[in-house]
C-alpha cells in the first residue's frame, strides 16, 4: 500500500482517503456479499451499484450503475473514481 500511495501521490492523498473512508465506515454499515469466489464472509459498503442501490450487490445485465450515497461522504476518492475510464460495475 506504501508503494502505491508514493506512486500515485500527484493523484491520490492518502491521509485524505483514509478520512473519507472513516467518514464513510461510520455512516454506513457493511453488508454481507454474495458471489462464488469466497466463503460468503466478505462485506462491503458499494461505491457504485445497480441502479445506485447499495444494497444490491449483484451484477445485473443492461443495468445502469450509478454512484450511491456512501460515496457523497468521499469527495477526493470519488475524483480520482471518476478519472478511471469505462463503465462502473460492482
């Protein structure tokens, strides 16, 4: 994570993402995800999700994702979101 930070430290500041992630920590409470890649005890708050519903965390077919509401508490993390190109999903 060091490494990253120092590489990507023009386009992300780290003290301000860990802010944003507390922020957001607080506001909101993990859910329980679904999905046949793990033992089913993984959780997660979505940044984006089908039609901007956090608690969907299904990949849906000719679905819009949009932003959700968790990530209105993180500005900075939703900039540098946005500068990666293509679609959001998941």
């Amino acid at each position: 994570m060091n490494y990253a930070c120092e590489i990507y430290s023009n386009i992300i500041n780290p003290q301000i993402a860990l802010e944003e992630y507390r922020k957001i920590e607080k506001k909101f409470v993990p859910i329980k995800q679904h999905g046949p890649y793990h033992d089913g005890s993984w959780k997660s708050i979505a940044l984006f999700a089908a039609n901007g519903d956090m608690k969907n965390d299904k990949l849906i077919q000719d679905v819009e994702y949009k932003k959700t509401s968790a990530l209105s508490f993180a500005p900075h993390l939703e900039a540098l979101i946005d500068k990666i190109p293509g679609k959001k999903k998941e």
